[in-house]
C-alpha cells in the first residue's frame, strides 16, 4: 500500500473516532460545537468520500428511478420543449391556499433511499442535527453551505438533481414571483418520533419557497404529524397529512405549524430555494414576466456560503 492511500484511509478512521459535541451542547450553541464544525470540515468531507468509495460504504445512484413517472415524463419533456410545462403543473393539486401537493417518489422506490440514509447513520461519521429549525434528534443536514452536511457524492449529485432540475422549475411555475430570487439552495432530513419529538409552532421559513418531502414506506404508518396551513386572509386553517413519496411546496412566507407525532415515524426531506445572501421576494413584489425557456433554465450565478442555520 502507498503513502497516499495510508493517508486517505487514516481520514476515515479519524472521523469515525472524533466525539460528537452532546445534544446539550449543540441546543445551546456552545462555541465549542462550532470550532468542532469549522475545524474538522475538510476531515468530514473526506471522510465521507472515502467511506463511500469503501467496500463498507453504500452508494446512492443519482438516477431519477425514484421520482414518480409521471413527475419525471412531464418534466422531462419540459426541460426539452418548455411550452410543454403545463404538463408539470397540472400534476400538482392546490390543497390549501399557496399550497400545492403531488406525488414526488414511487412508494416502492423509496426503500432504496431508506436504505442508503440507514448506512449512513451507523457509518460512525459526525452529522449535524438539524436542531436550527426544531429540537429534533434525527436527521442531517444535506447542503454543502451547512456545517456537518452529508458529503457523499452520489448523495450531493443526487440533491442537486432534485433541486435544479425538479424543485425550481417548479417552484417558478407556481409562484412566478420567485424568479430571481432561488439561486441558492438548503436543505436537511428530519424524522419525528412518537415521544421523542413535540410539535413545531407556528412559523415562516427564512425561503422563497420549501419543498417537504415524505420518505415514509407504504408500511410505516404514524397518526399526527399533521401540517397546519394558515391563510392571513380568512383566518382559516387547514391541516394537511403526508402519504409516502408525496410532495408540499409553499412559499416560504406561508405560516404553517406541525402537529405533534401520537404514534409511528415520520421521516421527510425539506428544500428551501432563495436568493443571493438570503433574499426573498417581498410580499407585494409583482409576478416576474419571464418567458418558458427562462424558468427551464439554470442560474447563471455561483453559490454563495450564506445559511439560515
């Protein structure tokens, strides 16, 4: 074996024996979780490399073989021929105001990515919490913008598939608004369990738009968890549930609150969208008159280092 694989494999084994900074610590932003963050950064990064490359890693093919046929079709075709893109957005139902649902994943898909998650959290390698957003247990934070994020490559190309190619054209279809303010992305996992994790207050989002997720199989059942959406106008509230593969995108300036888990799991990615250094639209902005061919297109800008958490 040569010097620069001994090199290679010893950042793994270093990860794997670094002491992640306790719950207590991160929830109350000690500096000392920071400087584990900011000083193990490229050794985590590394590390993750490695271990997916290793006969104990696990790969997570960036292919679209997850996303519901109809999604992947309609989109497809649109990032082809643009003036097909209301085949896209007549697959997602208004289920309260400015809120919009579709199917997202194949169900019977979803097991592989379950899969790929469950390795790598007894991987042995830190991940950071998402505990900016909600005192949850689980979960990791998936941008690379985020200290502690999942580095993996098949997992990072995996994400931004999901946000450049699905998540933004979309977003501009049903809140045209937003366009010019999505350049830069951010995103975590989360997962609730039933006596461990309370419900989330009301609240807005630091996004343009979010994109929520469900990863649950067909037989992971839970009761609770709802998403309550509240519209400023009437006062109203509607209540809305996951099914397995299934979609909620928002603007991010919708209220909206979590109901506590009675029973089961609920596990789910979150994806936000916004503009350089944290923009977003303001609530009386005018729609962008922005032709197909620009909303099926990629920002032409880089990614900035700005996080909301």
């Amino acid at each position: 074996m040569n010097n620069a694989a001994v090199n290679v494999s010893s950042q793994l084994e270093q990860a794997q024996a670094l002491t992640l900074p306790s719950r207590q610590e991160m929830l109350a932003r000690s500096p000392s979780v920071n400087a584990f963050w900011n000083n193990n950064q490229q050794l985590l990064v590394s590390a993750w490399k490695e271990w997916e490359a290793s006969s104990s890693g696990s790969l997570l093919v960036s292919s679209e073989t997850l996303l519901d046929e109809k999604l992947h079709n309609a989109v497809n075709s649109a990032w082809d021929d643009p003036s097909t893109e209301n085949q896209v957005k007549d697959l997602w139902q208004e289920a309260a105001p400015g809120v919009y649902t579709a199917q997202f994943f194949k169900p019977e898909k979803l097991i592989e990515l379950r899969h790929y998650l469950d390795d790598v959290t007894t991987a042995g390698i830190p991940l950071k919490p998402p505990y900016g957003i909600v005192l949850n247990r689980h979960g990791a934070m998936l941008d690379e913008r985020s200290e502690g994020y999942l580095a993996t490559p098949s997992f990072q190309a995996f994400y931004r598939k999901l946000l450049d190619k699905y998540m933004r054209p979309i977003a501009r279809l049903l809140f045209p608004e937003v366009y010019g303010y999505d350049s830069q992305t951010f995103g975590f996992s989360i997962q609730w369990q039933a006596g461990m994790d309370t419900s989330l207050r009301l609240h807005t989002d630091a996004s343009s738009v979010t994109m929520n997720i469900n990863m649950n199989l067909s037989d992971e059942k839970f009761t609770g968890s709802e998403v309550d959406f509240y519209d400023p106008i009437t006062g109203n509230i509607k209540r809305l549930s996951f099914e397995p593969g299934t979609a909620m995108i928002h603007r991010g300036n919708v209220p909206h609150a979590s109901q506590a888990i009675r029973s089961g799991e609920r596990s789910n990615l979150v994806l936000w969208l916004y503009g350089d250094q944290m923009q977003t639209p303001y609530a009386s902005k005018q729609q962008n008159r922005v032709s197909a061919r620009e909303r099926w297109a990629k920002p032409s800008g880089l990614r900035d280092r700005s996080a909301p958490f």
